[in-house]
C-alpha cells in the first residue's frame, strides 16, 4: 500500500492519527491528518480517491452578528461568503437556541408572511448544488399558518431554489415543504413548485419526516439542474438517526435554459404570531463537485453518525485537501471520525478517532477500523 508521508506544519501544534483499514474499499481513502482539529484552525487531509471538489459559496454560523439584529448581507459577514441584500427583517441573530457557538438565525413569522435570507450564487445549470443546515422549532411555537389570516394552513417551506431572473414563479424552481403542525414529526416532501411548462419535472416525494419539535435535525438536499440525468438526494440527521429518505436518479429537474441562481432559507412561511423556528450552520456548494466534501462525525461509519459537521475546503485535489475546522454540533473534548465524501456521494471510512481542541501523533498509515462511538443525542441550549 502506497505510505503518505506528513510534513510537520511550522506550528508546535502536530495532530496524526489511526484511521479505517483498507480493505476492499476502492475510493475514498484517508491516510493521514496533519494539523490542529480545532474550530477555525486548518487542516492538511492526505490520502486518495478524493476526486473533484466542491465550489463552496456559503457557509453561516452566525456568529458574526449582533443578538437582534437582522441578519447582516454585507461582503464577508458569514464564515464564508455572505448573503444578498435582499430579503426581509423578520430573520435575526438569536442567542435562543443554537447548534454551535452561542448564536443562530431566528425566523419570526408573527408579523409578516416571509421567506428567509436571500443567496445569490452564479449560474447552477446542468451541475449539481449542495445545502444543508441545522433547524429546530420550539414545542411551543407552531408551524407558519396554523394560527393567524389563513389559520388550519400550516405551510412552512424549508429553503426555495430557482431562477430568480424569471418572473415569479423562479421558473425549475424547488421547495421543501412541510404541511403539518405535528409534535410527531409528518408528512413533508420536496417538490418542484408552480411547474407549468412541459416536460414535468420530477420530485423527491412525500415522506414522514423526522424532524420534531423541540430536537435539532440537520437538513441536507443534493441536486442536479438537468433537463435529464438530474438527480435529487436528502439526508435528516439527528438524535434519532441518519435517514436518507430518497435517493432519486436519471430525472428531469430542469427545463432546458432555466438555471438555479438564488436560494432563500428559509423558503417560505405563513404570516402567524404563534410560529417561530431556528437554523444555523448553513453551508451550500455548487458546481459538479458540489457533493463532495469534508465532516466530522461521531461513528467511525458515516452513516452511523448522528452528529455531522461541515469543514469547509480551501483546496483540493484527489491526494490532498485543506480544509478549515467548523466544530459546529461538536463541543472540545468530543472523540470525531473525519470523512471525505466524493463528488458522486461515496463516502470514506471514518478516521479516526480524533479529539477535538487537542493534539495527538500516530502513524501514517491507516490502523483497522475502531468500533462506533454510541450515537450521543443533541442538547437543545436555551440561554
């Protein structure tokens, strides 16, 4: 087996460690770590099959704003990137509740109808987009609609993608949208939304999602913007597990000419003085990489992770990616496998385990893989 051979970084800060074997397993593969695994520190990821990498436009903890304040769209104000100017002022930085550091994005529906912060993103036409985030609802808030001018119409749609430069409708535009005001959980699916032109475009469907009030869930939706050969693919982690509802290939998603250029988060809701919700940790990516990325999880299987987070690239290559230490969901002192993901959706063996906010030295080449580390549920944090 091909040995990668680490160079020590110019800082007295050194992190190698043993990861998952290789044993038939073709692509991707992690061999060595070098580097402090620490939020907003960087980090060198060697080994193989990592393939084509994503162009990552957004990603958003919050943390940058004032607590009330609207959320800012001004050049830098996320982590990386920013949002656009346009948008509406029911959407704040809140200390409520958050997933990582001590702020996230408050959506407040009591006065107002309103979709969320706008991204404006370049041309996504016959490639691929990734978004993910973090959201939760209070058990005593309700889903927009419920109450207020329309009440019994609970409609809350998660994010909206389109073609801002058509008229409304955003042309081969798609939602996620639940219709429910259940504690449980319910019914909620993504959908191309207002599509009047032919051919029809093709949807992820109608499913009981996992998603509860009161308990952070993580969204994640990958699609590709074709006329054919698109395809759809969501993922819902949480305390409950890792759930891919559907994994669609070969569709129309698309007509032909009708690019994806803007993203509002959240998508849509009802004007309701009882309806407020949560998110935090966005990240989105575009361009024909745009699956393939960096986490942290805490199973030595990606799939078995309940608790994911983005690390956000600064290069990469199929030997070697640099990435930027997003602790997200994490806390200091948490045991986390690391994983590359291609462009194609494979994932890499965990590896593994690291801790966060410390050093550690190991060899470089991969050790058998450790057992999972338990799912840990999620605490919600209200201040």
């Amino acid at each position: 087996m091909r040995k990668f051979n680490l160079i020590h970084l110019a800082v007295p800060v050194l992190l190698l460690a043993t990861g998952a074997s290789t044993a038939a397993w073709a692509a991707p593969l992690i061999s060595g770590v070098n580097g402090s695994v620490q939020d907003g520190q960087t980090v060198t990821i060697n080994g193989s099959g990592f393939g084509s990498g994503p162009n990552v436009v957004l990603y958003d903890s919050f943390e940058k704003g004032a607590v009330g304040s609207n959320i800012s769209t001004t050049a830098n104000s996320a982590d990386v990137g920013n949002w656009s100017a346009r948008g509406n002022t029911m959407q704040t930085y809140s200390s409520d509740y958050t997933v990582s550091g001590t702020k996230a994005m408050k959506v407040d529906w009591s006065n107002m109808y309103g979709s969320g912060p706008y991204l404006r993103y370049g041309n996504v036409q016959n490639a691929d987009i990734l978004i993910s985030w973090w959201q939760f609802m209070p058990t005593n808030k309700n889903v927009p609609g419920t109450n207020g001018p329309e009440a019994g119409q609970p409609n809350w749609k998660w994010f909206w993608v389109g073609d801002e430069s058509d008229n409304w409708p955003w042309g081969s535009d798609y939602v996620t949208v639940w219709l429910s005001n259940s504690d449980y959980g319910g019914i909620m699916g993504l959908i191309p939304a207002d599509d009047t032109a032919s051919p029809s475009r093709a949807g992820g469907g109608w499913y009981d999602t996992s998603f509860r009030k009161g308990t952070w869930m993580r969204y994640t939706v990958a699609m590709k913007n074709a006329a054919s050969g698109g395809y759809l693919w969501n993922q819902e982690v949480s305390s409950s597990g890792n759930f891919v509802k559907f994994n669609k290939t070969n569709l129309t998603t698309s007509h032909s000419g009708d690019p994806w250029n803007v993203l509002s988060l959240p998508g849509f809701g009802r004007q309701d003085n009882t309806a407020a919700a949560y998110y935090d940790d966005v990240y989105v990516a575009i361009g024909a990489g745009a699956r393939a990325r960096v986490e942290m999880g805490n199973a030595s299987s990606y799939s078995s992770s309940t608790k994911l987070a983005f690390i956000t690239p600064t290069s990469w290559n199929s030997g070697q990616i640099n990435a930027t230490v997003r602790q997200g969901v994490f806390k200091s002192g948490e045991k986390v496998y690391l994983f590359v993901v291609d462009a194609t959706g494979n994932a890499s063996p965990g590896f593994g385990p690291l801790t966060l906010g410390q050093t550690s030295t190991g060899g470089t080449t991969p050790a058998p893989a450790p057992a999972a580390v338990a799912p840990a549920g999620l605490k919600i944090s209200p201040k």
